[in-house]
C-alpha cells in the first residue's frame, strides 16, 4: 500500500481498502492511476485537485476538494526567507486537513495539470509525512481525465470538515538546510529545477544564481510524456541510472520552493529509491544563505 505507515510499503496501490477496486497495474509507477479507474471507483474515494484556486473555479471534476500547496505552508514573509514555503507543524496541518475534510477512512486521489509544478505530488507528498495512508495521482491529471469524457463542473461542492487525523510524522521524507549542509560530499544532490535554472538562470526571485555543489541535473518535465502523463517504470529506471543514482543511494532532490521535489521523491520512493528526500525549503533558501557554497 503507497504511502502507508511502514514507507517500505511504497510500491503498490492495487489492494486499496474502502471498496475501492484494484487499479490497474499501470506501465509507469505504482504511485499513479488512470483516469478510467478514477471513473469506476470515483464514489469510493476522496478526490483533490491541487491545482490553483482559479483554476479550480474554472473547472473541476465534480466532488473534488480545493487544495493548492500554498494553504499547508508556511507563507509569511518572502521566498528565500528561513522556513519560506515550508510546511506547517504537523498539528496544524493535522487540523487543515480535517476541515478540508480527509480523515484517512477513504483513499485519497490527488490531481494537478502535469507536469506543471509538481503540485499533486507535493500533496501525495505532505499526506506521506503526516503518515496518511491510501494516498495516488492521476496519471495525466486533470487533462487525461478531460480527454477520458469525465464529467467537469464549475461548482464547487460541499465540504463536510472531519477531525483532526493524528499525524505520524516522516522525517526521512524531508531534508533540511541544515541536514544538507551536513552531508555535503557524502549523498547525491538532485537538482529537479529546468536546466536553465541549474545554470544559472534566477527567473523567480532568487538571491543567487547557480546549483548546489556536486547537484545532478535531472529536471522535473522529463519524467513525463507530452501528454502529461509518467514515463514508463522502465523509462524512468533508466534515466535514473543514466543519471548516476541507484537505489543504494542517500539522495537529497530541491527544486525552487519544494514542490517539483516533493513530487520527485514520491517517484523515486515508488521505484524503490528507499532513502530519497525531498529538500522542502530547496533552492529559495540555499541560495539566501551567503555562506553556503553554489556552483
């Protein structure tokens, strides 16, 4: 079962609990379902779109949860700043989630317009450190779902607000400033951010330009079709080894501001990469602190 307590139990999505049917054994990770078993087990789970509020309103898949990253994070002051964009305490993000009204009892089905910024894997990812288990993607998000003749509404649906889940929260699915800075030279840095980015390109803000030392340049968009839907297992295992990163590897993956890393993680942990982390105050904060070094 995906993101269950025991984060070994990563790889498989296929005995979800709640009535819900098997998932189809798809070619990319197990991390992802299609839009067709989203259409036979819609009533049997908790749908969430992460994408942007706006585009919520738009259009939605009907019965679908609002839920863009930014409401589970740390947004006071600006990007760069210390815990900029991070997420919040678990408690309180224990009580979010229960007013937007996800107790665990359901399995949670998340989408997003891929690749995009990562935001459905950003979320699948926060749920993982919380310990919520029962937790896929939409393989092609939002689109995929379009192209499939599911339904679309511009009508926000009501909330019912739950109790707070208890949190069992996964450290080893995070990465701090701190804890990278330690490491330095002793685990492999990804850098997920475009590869204009990685050379120094600073298209949003950012203090200084460049990449993390010894930082792989692996960029989130080409893990995916142009149809927005995952590469195949095979695809992916191949870029990763291509890339110089095995399962045997502590690895630490940043982007921007977390997100694109977050949802990284969640592939690299579905294909058996059991020590990979995500840097949730990534580059934005890296890059603020003058005395680490960049390259």
């Amino acid at each position: 079962m995906f993101l269950g307590l025991v984060l070994v139990a990563l790889v498989t999505i296929g005995a979800m609990t709640s009535g819900a049917s098997a998932a189809p054994d798809p070619a990319g990770p197990s991390l992802f379902v299609d839009a067709a078993w989203l259409k036979a087990n819609q009533t049997r789970v908790n749908l969430v779109d992460a994408r942007s509020e706006k585009e919520f309103r738009k259009a939605h898949i009907p019965g679908a949860l609002s839920a863009p990253w930014q409401a589970f994070t740390r947004m006071d002051g600006k990007p760069g700043q210390p815990g900029w964009g991070t997420l919040l305490p678990a408690a309180e993000l224990a009580v979010k989630i229960g007013k937007l009204g996800l107790d665990g009892a359901k399995p949670v089905v998340v989408y997003a317009d891929p690749p995009g910024w990562g935001e459905d894997g950003r979320f699948a990812w926060m749920l993982a450190m919380l310990g919520v288990s029962e937790v896929s993607i939409v393989d092609g998000g939002f689109r995929a779902w379009k192209q499939a003749a599911g339904e679309i509404t511009g009508k926000a649906g009501e909330t019912t607000p739950r109790d707070p889940i208890v949190p069992q929260w996964h450290g080893d699915l995070e990465a701090t400033t701190e804890w990278i800075r330690s490491r330095l030279g002793h685990l492999k840095i990804v850098d997920s951010r475009g590869s204009r980015e990685f050379n120094g390109a600073t298209p949003y803000g950012e203090a200084r330009a460049g990449h993390l030392p010894g930082a792989i340049s692996l960029p989130f968009e080409t893990l995916f079709n142009a149809d927005g839907t995952i590469k195949s297992r095979e695809d992916l295992e191949q870029r990763f080894r291509a890339a110089g990163l095995t399962p045997d590897d502590e690895i630490v993956i940043y982007c921007t501001a977390g997100i694109r890393s977050a949802h990284m993680t969640l592939i690299m942990r579905s294909l058996g990469f059991a020590t990979v982390r995500n840097y949730d105050a990534s580059f934005y904060e890296w890059a603020a602190m003058k005395q680490l070094p960049l390259q």
